[in-house]
C-alpha cells in the first residue's frame, strides 16, 4: 500500500501535465500552505515578519525551477535581490534574515558556461546581501552538480566570508567536507541530505545516513566553525542540545535550522529556552516540487497527496 503511494507521489512529482493540473487543486493547494511561505513576496515576508516576532530567525528561498536558458537564471537572480531589497528595507527583520539559494536556478546546469554564470550571479546578489545586512547561504543540490556547486561555494568565500555552506550527511565526503570547510566564522549547514544519488556518492539506507549525520554533527560542533544544525529529527536535536552543553557552545555560534511547517512547537520550544532557531521559508508560484518532496519524505502526507488525487479523477 505505502510502495504504490510513493509510487503515485513520485510519479506525480515528475509529471508537467499533473504538476499543472494538481496546482489547481484545493486540497494539493492545502498540503502544499504548510509548507511554503506564500506565493508572493509580500507573502513571504509577512511570514518572515511573524516568525522574527515570535522570537525566530529566517531563510528566505525563492522558489524556481531550474534554469534551461540564461534569461532563466537573470529572472531567478532579479526575483533574489527583489527579496534582498525587501529584507534590508526593514530594519527589525534585516538582522534576523538570510536568503537561501539553489544554484540551480541561476543556471549552474546550463552547458559550458553555466557555473561561470551561476559564480556571477551568486556573487551580485551576495554583493547586495552584504550592502543590505542580510546573510546568504547556498543550498547543495542533485549529485550531479554538486562539485559545480561546491567549487562555486569556495570561489564565494574568498569574496564573501560569511556565506553559509550545506553539507549533506549522506554524502559520502560529507566529513571530508566538514573538514576541508571548517574555520571561524564559517557557517556550515549540516543536513541529513534528500537527493538519493549513486551508491558511489551517497549513503541509502536511513541508518546509515543517521550514523553519518552523528559523525558529522561530533565533528562540526567539535571543530570552530558556527554550526547550523538543520534537522527536524527528536534524536539529533538532543544530541545536539547535550554537545552544545558539554562543549560550551552557543548560542552565537550555533543555530538550529527547520522547515516552515515542520515541527513548529519544536521550533518555538527551542527558541524559548535560548537557542538560536531558523525557520526556511520557501515561497514563489513554483511550490509543486518542492512541495512533492516533502510529501514524499512523510508516509502520512503520501496517503493524503495521493487520495486527493484520487478523489478527484
Ligand atoms: P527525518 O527526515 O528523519 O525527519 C525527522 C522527523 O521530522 C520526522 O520523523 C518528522 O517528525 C519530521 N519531518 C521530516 N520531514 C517531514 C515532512 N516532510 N513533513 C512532516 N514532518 C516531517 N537538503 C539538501 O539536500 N540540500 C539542502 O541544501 C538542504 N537544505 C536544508 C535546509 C534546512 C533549513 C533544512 C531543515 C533542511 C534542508 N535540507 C536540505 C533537507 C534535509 O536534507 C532533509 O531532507 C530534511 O531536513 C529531513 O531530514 P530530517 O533531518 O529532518 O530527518
């Protein structure tokens, strides 16, 4: 029963003609307003203004999808520094915002000249990230472009210090990574990592990510880099707690990082005892596949995507 959800999940997930057909329904619609911050960037940063007063931090993701042409990646670049622009124009949530970026969508993929172009954009809107006060951090993608996105990423830092940096615990270079990054002041995400790649790249099976993602959490927490802690997971979010503890850490040089929608009482909890917690807020029109990824990752919301579905053919 769970297999042949996923099956129609995933399916639908991949599918243009559904994807155009199940973002007009209500229900996939319902799902998908927990998950994302709105389609518009007012939307969004009403969202981010209540998440700041509620005692949070924010990422700001621009939802695109990824860039076939060039004139692709200059709309998702402008469609950036339009959320820059908004965020640095209001001072109670310029300090407590970051955008968050994939390059994918400033046309990293693009043939010959796609990561010369992505650098180039990245850098402009790192460049008004820093006028405007505002942090970055760039998100890691699809195995396939991950050297392009990392070799990216360290270009940046040379430039632009602060940019925060993803590592995917599922990787199998994610410790080399964490390594290789680590310095003061660097900011490095560690997430568990949702592209399933080749075996020769990623670790598959859950336990084995948990049993990475453990090493790496030892490792950034340990090590002098400020750690962004993005997970959702109970036991991770104690290890953490009890290593931040012991190794005297934070709240200045750790945070911990969540999805909007996705434990938010967690989220409040967290930030109420003194930790630092970041909400992403994922938000634009092109919400169907990010929002299916995250349909995909719960069993639950499988059964309900798929039954809306169902019900109504
Ligand atoms: P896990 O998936 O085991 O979930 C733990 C618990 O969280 C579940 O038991 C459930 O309670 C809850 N939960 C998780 N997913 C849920 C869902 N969809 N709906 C409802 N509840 C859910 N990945 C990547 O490859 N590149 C990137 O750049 C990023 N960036 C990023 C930023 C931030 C801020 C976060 C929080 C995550 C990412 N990720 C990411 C995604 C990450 O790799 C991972 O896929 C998700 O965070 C889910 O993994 P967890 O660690 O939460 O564990």
């Amino acid at each position: 029963m769970w297999l042949r959800a996923r099956d129609v999940a995933m399916h639908a997930a991949t599918n243009d003609r559904i994807a155009a057909a199940v973002t007009r329904l209500p229900p996939a619609r319902e799902i998908a307003a927990s998950y994302v911050a709105g389609e518009t960037l007012p939307e969004a940063v009403a969202a981010a203004t209540d998440a700041v007063e509620k005692g949070l931090e924010v990422s700001l993701h621009p939802l695109a999808a990824e860039a076939t042409t060039p004139a692709m990646a200059e709309q998702a670049t402008a469609e950036l520094l339009g959320t820059v622009e908004a965020l640095g124009s209001r001072s109670e949530l310029a300090p407590h915002a970051e955008v968050s970026i994939a390059l994918s969508s400033l046309g990293i993929g693009l043939r010959d000249a796609g990561p010369s172009l992505a650098l180039h954009h990245a850098q402009t809107i790192c460049r008004a990230a820093r006028n405007a006060g505002v942090l970055v951090t760039i998100d890691d993608e699809r195995p396939e472009i991950h050297e392009d996105v990392l070799d990216v990423v360290r270009s940046l830092l040379a430039d632009f210090p602060t940019t925060g940096v993803v590592v995917q615990a599922a990787r199998h270079d994610s410790l080399d990574q964490i390594r290789e990054l680590s310095a003061t002041g660097r900011r490095i995400r560690l997430c568990k990592g949702d592209y399933s790649g080749p075996k020769d790249e990623m670790v598959v099976s859950p336990h084995d990510v948990d049993l990475r993602m453990s090493a790496c959490l030892r490792a950034l927490l340990r090590g002098p880099s400020t750690a962004l802690i993005a997970t959702h997971d109970p036991v991770f979010i104690a290890i953490a707690e009890r290593l931040i503890t012991d190794l005297n850490r934070g709240p200045h040089n750790v945070e911990f990082q969540m999805l909007q929608g996705i434990r938010p009482y967690e989220q409040r909890r967290l930030a109420d005892i003194g930790h630092r917690v970041r909400v992403y807020l994922p938000w634009g029109r092109d919400w169907y596949s990010y929002c299916t990824r995250r349909i995909i990752e719960r069993p639950a919301n499988i059964l309900l995507f798929s039954r809306s579905l169902v019900a109504r053919r």
